[in-house]
C-alpha cells in the first residue's frame, strides 16, 4: 500500500498527542503532587506550634493557680493575725495549710509542663526545618517543571508547522477519512492481523472479504484504503 505519506503524518500525529498529554495531564499533576508537600510541611508546623502553644497555656494555668493559692495562704495569714480566738486561728491555720497544699501542687505541675514543653519545642523545631527544605525542594521542582512547559510548549509549535506540510502530502481523500477517525479512534490506522483476520485497534475478527480487500491494497499501486468494518480505523 502506498500510504507512506499517511503514516507519517500519523506518526507526527502520535508525537503531538504525546506532548499534548504531558503539556495538559502529566506536568500539571507533578505541579499539583509538588505543592501538595509544601501543603504537608506547613500543615505538620501548625500541628507542632498548635501542640507548643497548648503547653504554653496549661503552664500559664497552673502559674495562674500557684499566684491565687499563694494569695490564699496570704489571706490566711492575715485572717490569723486578726483573730485572737481559738476556733478563728484553726481555721485560718486549715485555710492556709489547705492553699499551702494547692500551691506545692500547682507548682509542681507546672515544672512538669515545663519538663514537656522541650519536646514540643524541639518538634516544632524540626517541622520548621522540614518546611524550609520542602519549600526549596518544591521551588526547585516548579522551576524545572516551568522549563520543562517552554520546552514542550516549543516542540508542538513546531511540530504543528511540520504537520502541516506532511498532511499537505497526503491524498486529500485518505486525509478526509483519517482527520475524522482520528479524533474518536486512536491510532486511526494500524496493522492489520493476516494470520488472524483480526484488527489489531479494536481486536475484532474480520470477515474473509476485509482480508482479501487488504492482500489487494497491499499490491495495488494506487493506495487504496481498507477499513476495519467494526471500528473505522485503517488497515494496513
């Protein structure tokens, strides 16, 4: 078959729809995976920073608690000296002994959040790190995927130029018929399986009639085209 101009153009054809696909699909979903880390880093330092200000706030607490029952143990001193009775200065010594204990324990909680508060700062630590070097990580992988987009951008202008020459040399006819199969069959034109009698696009069995009508276009000198009964597509 004399369709050498044809397959040409569908190889053409073939390389565009490449370039397309990483241009549309393929580039921006390694744009949006890239950003997607940079989205995990940021959140993993709020978690951090959220977790550290929690701990912050429960050492406030028990500061806040240890300062009240400090000005109980105050109050009681001074309720005791202002008394002379017996029953008064037993409940002011009840009343002081009651915030003493309020005190040492208020106290000592909040030594024990402050022993924790190192941990949490030393994560929050590292998930600052861990951003940074994502975001660098990110920044460097967008810039080659933007060199990467120019490029491809650049390779299918060209190649639309050349496309045009290469459907100029094709049978207007034969060009007819691929230009309208191509846009819902891909490859519009494929081998055609002599042993099997089968289309090798849709993988259909064939008539004997479509594998003699392609022996024919196989010897004949003026490209005759065969086409896939179930599918369309041109049979080489």
């Amino acid at each position: 078959m004399k369709l050498d101009s044809l397959l040409a153009l569908q190889d053409e054809d073939n390389r565009l729809r490449n370039l397309q696909r990483e241009l549309l699909v393929l580039l921006p979903a390694r744009r949006k995976d890239a950003e997607a880390r940079k989205v995990i880093a940021q959140q993993a330092v709020e978690k951090a920073l959220a977790d550290d200000e929690a701990t912050i706030r429960e050492y406030e607490r028990f500061q806040h608690d240890y300062t009240r029952q400090r000005d109980n143990m105050n109050r009681a001193e001074r309720n005791a000296g202002r008394t002379m009775s017996l029953k008064g200065q037993e409940a002011a010594a009840a009343e002081y002994a009651a915030a003493e204990a309020a005190a040492a324990s208020a106290a000592a909680a909040a030594e024990r959040v402050a022993e924790n508060r190192t941990p949490t700062e030393r994560r929050l630590d590292a998930a600052r790190a861990f951003k940074a070097e994502e975001d660098a990580a990110v920044a460097d992988i967008i810039a080659s995927l933007d060199a990467r987009k120019a490029q491809v951008e650049g390779e299918i202008a060209t190649l639309q130029e050349q496309r045009g020459a290469l459907a100029a040399a094709v049978d207007p006819a034969h060009l007819h018929y691929y230009e309208r199969v191509r846009k819902t069959c891909w490859p519009a034109a494929v081998q055609f399986n002599r042993h099997d009698s089968v289309c090798t696009g849709c993988n259909l069995v064939q008539p004997a009639s479509v594998k003699q009508a392609v022996l024919a276009a196989e010897k004949s000198a003026n490209g005759t085209l065969v086409y896939c009964p179930s599918c369309g597509r041109i049979l080489l």
